[in-house]
C-alpha cells in the first residue's frame, strides 16, 4: 500500500515503487493463495501470533486467559483477539507496508519458534472477499495506550485515527470485515464456522464463533477447539489411547484405519498419527498428509512430509519446527524437512518390524493389503527385506504363496523375468514339478534372487527355454520318424515366425502344444530383419549371418494329446499345413501376449480354412 507522487523528484534521484493494489489481489489469489477461503485463516494466524506476543510480554498470565473470538451475521465478518495489539506507529510500520510483519521485529531464529507467520503479507488475502478492512487495536506495551483505527480500502488507499482508550477498553485487536456482494459462499455464517474449525480445530488458544443469535451457545460463541489434539491427552489404558487415536484419523481422514501409528518427535516439536490405510492404492500414488504448524492447519495435501515409498499412509501431525512458504499452504524444503522426513520413515520401518515380531494378523492384512509398498521399501531397505521378505506373497505355480512356503517345496526356485513368460510355462512347469515364481512384477525378480540373503539354504535361477524343455519327456524313435513329414511341413509354414517345432510328452495331456518364446528373442528377431530390410551388400549378408543366430520361438507339440497325435497323421500337404499355423495360433494366444499383425491373420485364416475343410467334409 506504499505509494508517493514523484513528479517533482529530480531526473536521477530514487523512486519508489507504484503499487497497484488490485492488481496485486489478483496476483495472490490465483497463484499465491490456493482460495479465497485463506483470508480466514489468514485472520486466525494473525490473532495467534498477537496472542503468542502478549503470553511473552505477561509469561504470568494463567493459561487461557487470553483468546480470539469470532462474528459473522452475513453482514460482516470480525475476528477479535486479546494480543499484543498496536500502537499507531506500528500501525504505519506494519498494517501500510506491503511485505513487512511486526514478527521482523523480532530476531528471525526467535520468531520461527514462536510464530506461525513470517512474510507480513496474510492481512492483502482479506482482500479477496472484502473492499475495506477496519482494524482497531490497542497495544498490550503501554498501559494508558489509547485506541487505533486503520481503515485500508482495495483501491490502495488508508486512514490512521487515534481514538480515546475507550474505544477498545482491553488491548488486544479488531479486524473487521464487510463482505463484497460475490463473496457470500466463503463470508457466510455457517461457512465462516466451518473454515474457523477446519482450520483452528487443534489451535493451543481458545477461540468461540458467534453468529449473532446467541442461541443455546450464549454470548460467548460456540467453542471452535473445544478438545486438544488427542495425542496431548492422557487416557486410562494403551488401548482406551489407541481407539481414540483410530476414531480421530477416521474422522479427519474419512478412513477406519487398518493401524495408527503415534508419531513424537521432540526434537522438533512434532506429535500426530501414521494411519494405515485399510486397501491398496496404485504405486507411486501419493496421498497428501494433513499438517499443522503450531495448532493452525497448513495443508490437507503436503506430500513432502513423508518419503515416496510411504504412499500406504495418511498422517494428520502438528510440528513447531517445520516452515511454512510464503502461501503457508505448503512446507519449505530445506534441512529440517529432510530430516523429519527421515526419521518418519524410520517410524514406519519401527512400525512394520513391531508387526512381524509381535503381531502376525496385523502383519498379514497389512501385506495382504500393501505387499507392493513393502516390496518397494525391501528393495532398497535391508532390514527390511530380512525381515519381511520370507513373509511376501508371490505368483508362484504354487498359486499366490510366500517365498518361505515356496522354498520349501522346491529346491530350486525358477524365475521368469515377464509376466508373458510366466503365463506360457506355468501350467507345463507345474505338471513337471518345477517351481517357478512370476518375476514380471515390480520389484518382484529382484526380490526373489535375493532370497538366499535370507534362506542361505534356498537356490534361484533365472527360467530359460532350456531349463523348462530340459524336462519335457521326448518321444520314442518310431513316433519321430512316423511324425517327421509332418514337423517339416509345420516348421516350413511356421517359418515366417522364425519358429522352430517339435515333439515331445508332458503334462498335462490336455495342453495340445507350449510356445516357448521371449521378449527378448522376439526383440532381436525383429531389429536383425529391420537391419537385414534396410542393408544391402556386405552388411546385409553380414546381418543376415547374425540373423540365423538370433534365439528361435519354439512350437512344441504335446504327443499325450489327441489332437496332437491326429494331426501329426494328417498325410494331405495343405490340412497339415494349416493344423499347425492354428496350434501355433492357440499356443500365441494361451500365451497372454500381445499378438503381431501377422499372427492375428495367420489366426483367422487358419480358423477359415479349417472351418472350410470340415463343411467340405461332411458335404
């Protein structure tokens, strides 16, 4: 609100800066301040910290003895505070100068430990709702301090008057405010109640709002915070401490917590609850934490409070310590942060061995609900990881289990590095008695090599085509030879898949055919016939030559089932031929894959042509 006429300052001498105010309130209130509902807060913030100047000035004052008290008719909204209040050079100091806050009076260190507000800008957010502000004070510094009024209008523009003592008898301040005609939905009666309890619910000085009715409340108002954050109370028994810490995070997070976790740091100041959520979320969803700083709430949403990995709890906390930005709607990163973060984190880890130790139900449902979150922290984290990871649930050919389980029903633990490759081999390494665990999640096959950290005893390898064709049984000499025109009709239609065919037993009989094939191999197949399509000359016969080494997909043939074992006898050229493009077509299509261009055709086509077979047939 500073501005000055320069025109008569000669060329060359300092000037000062020429404010537009509106143009400033627009600023704050689209990318300052997230809502015009922050004028209440802003109002509130103030109040505390006068209160706060006037509990250092009387350190003898009982508690409670002061208090903010809060009016809103639908006419005008006014917040009432017994602080330190304001003599007219402070009014001219603090209330005409945009930017500066009487807490600068105040050594920086000294005023972080004490106040919620540093930046002297929260009196602009009335702005966003009212034309005019009237504030009328009286400092707490000087007994016989007469009364001062500050009227300061949108347009940029202020009036200072020295009123007798009378005018206000106690010391302490006035804000009011007289709503503009658009700011109803936020200077409502019942809104203003609402805002003053979502944001001083947990405020350590009392604060009452009346309507003007006085109804069953009386003259003093309703009790804004009538409770102290739970965590201050005491309470019969742990248990009788525990529910009343769960139903708390049920009401504020809308949420029945699977667990609470108390958190206490003193070093700085930090109390509140971890409240387990009872189901899953989507990895690296990160749900916002509810932070106060000093009893005033800060954000619903501030994420940085906990590490990433942690997105299986919600917090409500209240700190001393961690600073606020400049909307005060969000915490500044910096080396307190980072450190309350840590240590944190270190509860939740304390938290989660507490659950393994002691209480294994809660241990289950927990991982039931959040193994991703925990295999994430594992990874990283190896406590952790010896402590949990025999207790992880997995995708095994033993269905969802435990590596513990697991590990002790096969010697060997086998590992696919896709879920692809898991889903082609499951059903065939199960009849064969191979135990296999599906690698292809997040995190998952890193986890699984690092079992014999845990079970020195237990052996894990990464599942090759070799391992899984090594215990496919083969067929006797006569079977091959009789089934040898066949194969090398299969192969030669199968070609153009760079896939190879042959003929084996294994369970279960019911799988007519198995098709072995990598990502990976499916990868370089492809880049070497790009690379051999766009070289010629010596570089393509050598690409080419690189070609031929490139891993094969094989169609292995299944001679326990009779389907198999009819076709394998088909004599006709063109039937043989399209029997085994629709086996290679349903061995792509149990595979779980995505399916090539090409391979959708082939599919369709060899559907047709045996659907054209058989009506010819029975013609």
């Amino acid at each position: 609100m500073t501005s000055s006429d320069t025109s008569s300052n000669p060329t060359g001498a300092d000037r000062t800066f020429q404010v537009d105010l509106r143009g400033l309130v627009d600023l704050l209130s689209h990318h300052l301040y997230s809502s015009p509902r922050v004028y209440l807060r802003e109002l509130l913030q103030n109040a505390v910290d006068a209160l706060t100047a006037r509990h250092r000035l009387e350190p003898a004052a009982p508690a409670g003895a002061f208090g903010i008290r809060l009016y809103a008719d639908g006419s005008v909204v006014r917040v009432e505070d017994d602080g330190v209040g304001l003599t007219e050079a402070d009014v001219h100091t603090f209330l005409a100068t945009i930017g500066r806050s009487s807490k600068r009076a105040e050594q920086v260190a000294e005023q972080r430990a004490d106040f919620i507000g540093q930046f002297g800008i929260g009196l602009l957010s009335c702005f966003l709702v009212a034309d005019e502000i009237h504030v009328l004070s009286r400092s707490a510094r000087t007994p016989d301090a007469p009364a001062v009024e500050w009227r300061g209008r949108g347009d940029g523009s202020y009036t200072v008057r020295t009123l007798r003592a009378s005018a206000r008898p106690r010391p302490g301040t006035t804000v009011t405010l007289t709503p503009r005609a658009d700011a109803g939905e936020w200077t409502r009666p019942a809104q203003v109640h609402a805002l003053a309890r979502h944001f001083g619910s947990l405020l350590r000085h009392p604060v009452t709002f009346d309507d003007g009715t006085h109804g069953t409340d009386g003259p003093g108002g309703a009790p804004v915070n009538p409770d102290p954050a739970p965590w201050t109370r005491t309470y019969p028994t742990p248990g009788a401490r525990s529910r009343a810490l769960a139903a708390y995070g049920e009401e504020v997070l809308g949420f029945t917590p699977l667990d609470t976790i108390e958190l206490d740091l003193p070093a700085v100041g930090l109390k509140g609850i971890a409240c387990v959520l009872p189901e899953a979320v989507p990895a690296g969803r990160r749900h916002g934490h509810r932070v106060h700083v000093k009893g005033m709430l800060l954000s619903e949403q501030a994420e940085e409070i906990l590490p990433e990995w942690a997105f299986f709890v919600r917090c409500v906390v209240d700190a001393e310590s961690l600073r606020p930005t400049a909307s005060r709607e969000s915490l500044y990163e910096d080396d307190t942060l980072a450190a309350v973060r840590d240590a944190l984190a270190e509860r939740l880890r304390a938290w989660i061995a507490r659950a393994a130790a002691s209480d294994p139900d809660l241990l289950a449902r927990f991982l039931q609900a959040h193994h991703l979150a925990v295999k994430s922290l594992a990874v990283h984290d190896d406590e952790i990881l010896r402590m949990l990871l025999p207790w992880l649930p997995f995708e095994t050919t033993d269905g969802h289990t435990t590596l513990d389980e697991f590990a002790r029903t096969h010697r060997t633990v086998l590992v696919t590095s896709s879920v692809e490759e898991f889903r082609q081999v499951a059903s065939i390494a199960s009849a064969a008695g191979l135990g296999v665990v599906n690698g292809g999640y997040t995190y998952d096959r890193e986890l699984v090599h690092r079992l014999p950290e845990i079970k020195p005893e237990a052996s894990v390898a990464d599942l090759d085509p070799a391992t899984l064709t090594a215990h496919l049984d083969p067929v006797d000499r006569e079977t091959e030879l009789a089934a040898a025109a066949y194969l090398a009709r299969a192969r030669d239609a199968l070609a153009v898949f760079d896939c190879d065919v042959a003929l084996r037993t294994f369970q279960p009989a019911s799988a007519p055919a198995l098709l072995v094939d990598s990502r990976e191999a499916r990868h370089e197949r492809t880049r070497s016939q790009l690379a051999r399509e766009q070289e010629g000359g010596l570089w393509g016969d050598i690409l080419g030559a690189l070609r031929q080494e490139a891993p094969r997909a094989q169609l292995i043939l299944n001679q326990l089932n009779p389907l198999v074992r009819t076709a394998v006898a088909i004599d006709e050229p063109e039937l043989a031929r399209t029997s085994a493009e629709a086996l290679y077509g349903q061995a792509a299509l149990l595979s779980r894959r995505p399916l090539r261009p090409a391979e959708s055709s082939l599919i369709n086509r060899s559907f047709l042509d045996l659907l054209a077979h058989a009506l010819r047939k029975d013609s």
